[in-house]
C-alpha cells in the first residue's frame, strides 16, 4: 500500500511537472508571436535610422501618429469634401527608411550655389558649405546646370489630414496608403476611393510620393521612375530662349516653335520672358535634349505634386503662393534681380529665394501627361514622331497616359467629359490634382484654384495658371489644354542625376 502511495505521488510530481513545462512554452509562443509581427511590421513600414537626437525622435513619432482605426467600411458613395487638408511630409534614404534630414542633393557635374545678402544674388559655394541648405528652415538647395538655376526637391513621404474648414481643427478624413477616408462619427473610417496599385506604404500609412519610386511594375503608372531616387532637381524658373547666348523673346510661333540646337538653348534664369509659342511636342523634345546625361525632362504631374506637397507642408510656405502677375511673363516676377530675390519671394515656395518661382501665374507650364482620346491634335501638338510625347500611348518614366471615357472621342469640349474622365482616374495619388480637389470642372483646387480635367479637344495637362488667371492660378491649378503653341503656355525642365 505504502509503495502504491509513493507510485502515486511520483505520477502527481511527473504530471504536474509536463503541464508546466506544456504552459511556459505556450506561454513563450505567445510572446514571440506577439513581438516578431510587431519587428517585422517595424522592418516593413520602414525604421529610424541616421543619428538623431531625442528631440528629433519625437518630432517624427509625433508626425507619424494619426488615427489608425482597425475597423474601415468601404462605400463608394459616400463624400468628402476635400477642400482643406495639410500635408504631413517624413524624410525618407533610398531603402525608405524614415530619417531625421533630407538626402543630400545629388550633383553629377552641377555647382551648389547659395544666397549672398551682400552681393543680392547667388554664388558658388561647395556641397560641404554647411549654410548651403537646411530644409528645417525652409532653406532648400539651390545649383546651376551651366547658366541655369535649379532646386533640390528631396525623396519623401507624405499623408494628407482633410479638416472641416480653413480653421483647420476638425479632420474630418484622409488621404494615405489605405486611400481616401472619411471619418465617421464613432472614430471608424469610411474609404471613399482606394489607391492606384504600384504605390508604397512607409510608417503608419505614409505614401512614398511616387514621383522618387522604382515604378517599372506597374508600368509607370503613378509617375514613377526605373529605379528608387534620392529627389528631384527642377528648374528653379520657367524656361527661357537664349540664340547664341542671348535671350530671346518669343513673341510668335515662328521663333517660339522651334527645337533647341547648337545656337538655340533653354536656360532657367531671373528676370526674363519666359518661352512661349511653344507646342507642348516641342517642349517635350526640347525638355529631353536640354541635358541627356542628367535624364532632363519635360515636368510630370506626379513631380508638380511632389514641389507642391513639399511647399504647403512645415518645409514650405503652408500657405499659397502669391501670383506672378508680370505682364510680359518675366521669370521671378521682374527683370530686376533684386526685386525677384527681395520683394518677390513671396511667388516662390519657401517664401525665400531658395525656393521656386512661376508656379503660380506667369505662363500655363505644359505637363507630360495626357488622355489618347483620338482628338485630331493628339498627333498635330503633341507629335508622333521618334522621341515625341505621342510617338506612342505606353507610360514611360517621362510621361503619363490618364484614362478616358470610351465616349470621349476628342471632339466636343464639355463639362460631362472633364466629370468623367477626374472620376475615372480617382486612384491616382500624389499629383496635387485628385487629392487637392473635389471636381475636374470648376475653380475647386486649393487655393482656390482652376481644376479643369482633361477632356475632348483639351487633352493636355497645363499647370499653375498665368498672370491674367488670377482667380484660378495657384500651385494646385491644373486644366486641360489642345497643345497648341500660344503666347500664354510655357515649360520648365526636370533633372535626374542618380
């Protein structure tokens, strides 16, 4: 008996012992499956890397931090008036992980140049020079590509916070990586419109802006590019000509219609008639020519919203650019640098000389962005020849092709066919087009400003409104344009130096 007692107490101990053993390693379990999904996602949405201060650590965990509701319905009719909204932008390295400081501008052969209040101009300066940028004081990176002025634009993501007035103190829904949100009453989302595929989701729902994106598998769809960049280099000022080295006004279509050569050049400069009389084919010819080692190009809408994303954020103005309302179309507003460099800041996107001018009146600016709607001057304006904007209808990384309505055919312009054709390219992101407006007809962009989509015998994209447009020019103004040379469209050039 005494030893059945003992085999008894020897089973309780074994038995006791294998539940414990059984209850910590599912307790082990729990937790590594509680934390590798949390490292992981960490890995994912991208981390903190670079040294940074604590006081910069918490400056982006506080930008990162948005309602990030688990519970999102998804119903197509409902709205959201997307009238007035703020940008939230985070620095991103190639890899998106999230950094405290921009990446360093990229020169591949073109001089820094920064502000000298005493000589009231630009002058060389070195990449080392630490007072030639610093984008936390809305200082952005200033270099010339032989004569001409050009502007950092850094990789970045971005959201945008949609509020109830221009109080800006109710959100009331967003636009990120799960698309565009309404917030409901309850503090759950509704999604008003999903995103276009191919885009990149970094931190809590940011979006790479896709103008810097690796686009080749969606086959350029959302702007993007054939590999992952560190930024942009823009044109600081609308394009000018110059014949032989002087500057040319180009008051006709005769001397404004023509493709750059030996003799022929296009400079970004101060204080100059911006070109014109320029078909939106020979701009885009000209834009590509202009510098073939650093990847020129004719602007895309997805890079205007990258400059206007990073201009109406902390890093920017915030606030709309005033118009350039000279007469003659001069660059910078004046023919007098220090008028430009002093008086005239305000037209620029820092609200400083370091930032970018035109982009709100002067001249209309020509987009390499289209509808193929079978319009009779999709060929005529926008050429079909090798090396054309519409040599063929494909994405490229130097353009966009949007989609239309099977009824549009090229010939009526109406207000129908514009509706149309915004809400079928609804899904598109970071363009300052569909995010920053309600309708494709009307005067509904930030600012106000024009918001007139591509359309029939308008299928171009034009951008930025000119001097006489008061009412509709703005950083957010776009409309459709039939391409043709006239004496209120210009362009401006797009550098890639990776």
């Amino acid at each position: 008996m005494e030893k059945d007692n003992k085999d008894m107490k020897l089973r309780i101990i074994i038995t006791v012992s294998v539940i414990i053993i059984l209850v910590l390693a599912i307790i082990i379990g729990v937790m590594y499956t509680i934390n590798e999904p949390k490292k992981n996602n960490e890995l994912n949405q991208g981390s903190i890397v670079n040294e940074t201060s604590e006081e910069e650590l918490e400056e982006i965990k506080i930008a990162q931090n948005v309602i990030n509701n688990t519970i999102i319905e998804n119903e197509g009719n409902e709205e959201l008036n997307k009238k007035f909204g703020k940008i939230d932008i985070i620095w991103l390295d190639k890899n998106n992980n999230i950094i405290s400081k921009p990446l360093a501008p990229v020169l591949k052969g073109m001089t820094p140049v920064k502000y000298s209040m005493k000589d009231r101009n630009f002058l060389e300066t070195t990449e080392n020079d630490n007072e030639w940028y610093n984008y936390e004081e809305k200082k952005w990176a200033n270099a010339v590509d032989g004569e001409s002025y050009f502007v950092w634009i850094p990789r970045y993501a971005y959201k945008i916070t949609y509020y109830s007035d221009n109080t800006y103190t109710t959100p009331i829904g967003y636009s990120d990586y799960r698309g565009i949100l309404k917030i409901n009453n309850d503090n759950t989302l509704t999604r008003i419109t999903t995103n276009n595929q191919g885009l990149t989701e970094v931190g809590n729902h940011y979006i790479l802006a896709p103008a810097f994106s690796r686009d080749t598998a969606s086959g350029y769809r959302n702007g993007g590019w054939d590999t992952n960049i560190s930024g942009i280099w823009v044109a600081k000022y609308e394009m000018s000509m110059e014949t032989n080295g002087i500057h040319t006004e180009t008051e006709n279509n005769q001397i404004g219609n023509v493709l750059i050569n030996d003799h022929i050049k296009a400079v970004s400069k101060p204080g100059v008639s911006s070109w014109r009389n320029i078909s939106i084919g020979n701009s885009y010819v000209n834009a590509f020519n202009y510098n073939r080692e650093l990847e020129s190009h004719l602007m895309k809408n997805s890079e205007w919203g990258a400059i206007a994303y990073l201009a109406y954020s902390k890093y920017g103005r915030t606030t709309q650019l005033e118009v350039n309302k000279d007469t003659n179309y001069t660059t910078g507003g004046s023919e007098t640098i220090t008028q430009v460099y002093i008086y005239n800041v305000n037209e620029s996107t820092t609200g400083n000389n370091t930032g970018i001018y035109d982009l709100s009146g002067g001249a209309w600016e020509f987009t390499a962005g289209y509808i193929n709607n079978g319009y009779s001057g999709i060929n005529t304006y926008g050429g079909s020849n090798e090396g054309y904007l519409c040599e063929n209808a494909r994405n490229t990384k130097y353009k966009t092709v949007y989609t239309h309505g099977n009824n549009d055919d090229g010939t009526q312009y109406d207000r129908t066919y514009a509706i149309q054709n915004y809400l079928l390219n609804i899904t598109k992101r970071g363009e300052a087009i569909i995010e920053t407006s309600n309708a494709g007809f009307g005067t509904d962009s930030w600012g106000p400003s024009s918001s007139f989509f591509v359309q029939q015998d308008t299928p171009f994209f034009a951008r930025g409104g000119d001097f006489a447009n008061n009412a509709g020019a703005g950083l957010f103004s776009y409309t459709g344009s039939n391409g043709q040379q006239d004496a209120g469209t210009g362009y401006r050039v797009v550098l890639v130096c990776e």
